[in-house]
C-alpha cells in the first residue's frame, strides 16, 4: 500500500512508486557490475554509473532523492534502454572484431584446411559475451602476428636439426643442438603469449647455435676430406712402389683426433696435418714420374698368328713372373668362337663376344669381318689357370698404368693400331652385351706395356717390336677402350 507524503514544495509522491525505481535502478547498477565482468568496458558505463551516483547522493526513506521526485520513472527508462544499447553495440563490435582475427588468422595460414580451422570456429560459436570474443580476437591477433615468426624458428629449427644429423653422420662428438631443439620443441606447445614473449630469445638461440655448428661442419667436413685424400695419395704412391705405410699412423691419428674434436681450430689442425702427409705423398709420387722406369725379366715376344696379338701380349707379360705359356696354349684354352658375323633387321652388327671368348679366325682379317680377338677376361682366366699373379684387370686409367709399370709390373693394355683416338662402332654381341669396337677400317691392337719415363711409354708391340711411343699418343689410343691387365 502506497504513501503519499507531502515533500518540501507542497508536491505529492508515491513511496510505493519510489521504492520500486530504487529497486529497478539497483538491479540495473548490479547488471553493469556483470556487465564489465563480461567486457564491457568501465568507459562504456562511466556516464550511467555517474547518473547512479546523483540519484543516490540524498537518501529519502531509503530511496535516492530523485525517484521521489517527477519524471524519475522516464530516467529509470532512459537507463534500462541504455543499458541494453551498450550491451548489443559493444557485443556486435566485439564479435565483429573477433571474426575479422579470425580470417586473418585463416588468411595467414593459407592454405589452410577446414578440418584444421574447425577448433576455432567452433570456439566462435561457443563464445557469448565480449569479454569471451575479446579473447578470442586477442588469441587470434596474436596467432597471425606469430604466424611468420613461428615459421621462421620452425625452419631454423629444421635447420639445426638437420646440422646435427649431419653431424652426427661425420662422426662429430660434441653436439650443441640438443639443448635447443628441446626448447623449439617446448615453444610449439606453448600459448600465443607465451610464444610471443619466448620467440626473440629463440630465434636468437637457434642462429647461433646454427652459426657454431655450421662452422664445426665445415671445418670437419674439409678435415675429413683432407684425411681421406692423404689416405688415397699414399694407396696411390703404393701403385707407384713408394712405401709410404709409416705416414698410415699419422692418418689414424688424425681420424682419432677428429672423433674427439669439439672447435673448429681443431678440426683445421687435423686438416693441417692431413695436407703435409698428402704434400710428401705428392712429392715422393712426383720424384719417380720424374724418373724413367723400365720392367726388367720380361721376354720379348713377336705374335705368330695376324690376330693374336693379344695373346702374344699375355705370353710377353707372364714371363716376368717365370711363366711360358705359347699364344697357340692360351688360344687353345680360351677358345673361338667362329660363327660369321651379321647385320641384323636394325642395321647393327651381330658377332661373338671377346668378354668370353675369341671372336673369329685368329688368321683372318678384322676388315672384312672374319676375325677379331678376345678381351681381357679370358686372358685373365687362363694365366690365372697357369698360377699367374694378376694385381689388376678391367677398366683403368692410363695413369694407373704408369703408376703400375713404375711399381716394377707388365701391363697389357688394350689400345689402337696407329696410337690415334677413333670413333666407337660398336657391336652387339649375339648374348645381347654391347662391344667396344672401331672396326673394320681401323683396327684395335693389344701391347705389353714395359717402361715410362716422364713424356713417353715404352710398349712391346707383338707385330712392330720395342718401341717408346709418346704419352700424348699412347692415351689418345687407349682412350678408346680404356681397359688393360696388371701382371705381377
């Protein structure tokens, strides 16, 4: 039941009237409170929470002096839709803003799938206040700031993780990775802030540490280069004669060392090291080639049959470890293989093929397709058979050969009749294997290589007798076939 109470002007007012604008205007104090909880900023309600301060500066029974007077119901109104105006305004800016991170998050991520965007879009439909899409709006500001920045650490990253495998790999003991993979491997875990506050510092880490290893393996990786090329210099100098197994300690120590090398100035000690035993290799190599050297205990031998210079080679080569064997036994004991030759449907010449056995009559003529000769393998097989010791067969280069006969060893080699390079026909075998040929207008021919000196080479020609022929022509005919028979 309402009171009308007679205020200082003679007016009249309604307690009743009073008492429920004070409550109103509380409830509506109480939702701004609720209000900033959900993000609505103090700004926002700065003058409605002044206009409650006024109404409540003089007290009435209770009730602020103003909900006594007229017209306060309007004002209660004025507030109620204010209030409700803030809310809806700041909602929509805030949900606005929050969908504009988000596709410039997804815009940053491109491409990116739906199945990998869903957690966030689920996370928008779920949000309700602004204080929620303000967060989500940070988060996802944040998240396309760190986007370049995270895939910048998430190369680095890469990076260093393939320095340490690398390494690993050479045998580098000291591996100043570890540490800070483990971080790269925490910061992907972290949240946006905590990224963006740990991100400088990262990438910081993670250059220098690939700085610091990138330096380790290129001083490791040219200090077991060096090793390996002193280790190859000295094998060579073995194929020359020159007894270099004592400089085979300091290459092992030098791969000890480099097991346990943790600073590039000692990955460069060890390469130091390395060049002097590959500079003395060199010299002790370069000392002989200036020398001229000849195969003593090596019979002479002319061939007998117009094709069996080959054989002839191998009979001269065996002598030199006490072994006579005629080219008639070694042609016997490899064999022939006498079908004629043929040009087949495609234009290719079909005949034997030398890798197995002889190919024609040993006393007919390569230029008119009646006989051409046997390569290594069966020479090999059958001095083999005779208790030969053969160091070497097969494919080689010419200086092999040198470095060989140099080391005190007949060489047959495998070359040309006028010691100039030609054009390869070659043939297809009737197995299917192709044959190295430059018949039949020019002919292959086979020699005992028994001297070299720093220009020429000194051969046994089974047809034409000792000769020096230059190095410049001995490689031009070889190049052509490039394979040859090292007899001990």
């Amino acid at each position: 039941m309402s009171v009308l109470t007679s205020l200082g002007g003679g007016g009249l007012v309604d307690s009743g009237t009073a008492y429920v604008l004070q409550a109103h205007a509380a409830a509506l104090h109480a939702r701004w409170a609720d209000m900033r909880d959900k993000g609505i900023p103090d700004a926002d309600l700065a003058e409605l929470e002044q206009q409650w301060t006024t109404s409540q500066a003089t007290i009435v029974f209770g009730t602020g002096g103003v909900f006594w007077l007229p017209g306060s119901a309007e004002a209660i109104a004025t507030w109620q839709a204010e209030t409700d105006r803030i809310w809806s305004r700041d909602l929509n800016r805030y949900r606005a803003d929050a969908l504009l991170a988000e596709q410039n998050l997804h815009q940053a991520l491109t491409p990116e799938a739906l199945v990998q965007r869903k957690s966030r879009l689920d996370a928008f439909d779920e949000a309700s206040t602004p204080l929620e899409f303000a967060t989500l709006r940070d988060d996802w500001t944040m998240e396309a700031r760190l986007v370049p920045i995270d895939r910048r650490i998430a190369l680095a990253t890469a990076g260093v993780a393939a320095q340490a495998r690398q390494a690993g790999q050479l045998g580098i003991r000291s591996d100043p990775a570890a540490d800070v993979l483990i971080r790269a491997s925490a910061y992907a875990e972290l949240s946006p802030l905590g990224r963006m506050s740990r991100a400088e510092f990262l990438t910081r880490n993670l250059l220098s540490t690939k700085t610091s290893l990138q330096g380790r393996l290129d001083a490791a990786t040219t200090a077991q280069q060096n090793l390996q090329h002193a280790s190859d210099e000295i094998s060579a100098a073995g194929l020359y004669g020159i007894d270099l197994s004592k400089y085979q300690a300091r290459i092992a120590h030098g791969r000890d060392l480099f097991a346990n090398a943790l600073t590039v100035a000692e990955f460069d000690a060890i390469s130091a090291d390395a060049k002097d035993v590959t500079a003395t290799a060199d010299h002790a190599i370069y000392v002989v080639m200036s020398q001229t050297h000849i195969v003593s205990g090596v019979t002479f031998i002319y061939q007998n049959h117009p094709l069996s210079c080959e054989e002839a080679a191998t009979s001269m080569a065996l002598t030199h470890q006490g072994i006579y064997v005629s080219q008639d036994t070694i042609l016997n004991e490899i064999g022939a293989d006498l079908r004629a030759e043929y040009v087949d449907s495609q234009g290719r010449v079909r005949w034997g093929n030398p890798y197995e056995t002889f190919v024609g009559n040993v006393n007919a003529s390569e230029s008119n397709y009646t006989g051409f000769g046997t390569f290594y393998p069966p020479l090999v097989r059958v001095a083999k058979a005779h208790g030969a010791s053969i160091l070497a067969y097969g494919s080689m280069s010419a200086a092999s050969i040198y470095a060989r006969v140099i080391a005190g060893h007949p060489v047959v080699a495998f070359s040309t009749w006028d010691w100039a390079w030609h054009p390869r026909r070659d043939y297809l075998s009737f197995d299917g294997q192709w044959i190295p040929w430059i018949g039949p207008v020019h002919a292959s021919h086979v020699y005992t290589v028994v001297g070299v000196s720093p220009s020429q080479v000194l051969v046994n020609d089974p047809i034409r007798g000792q000769y020096w022929v230059s190095k410049g022509a001995f490689e031009a005919g070889y190049s052509d076939f490039n394979e040859a028979i090292v007899f001990a």
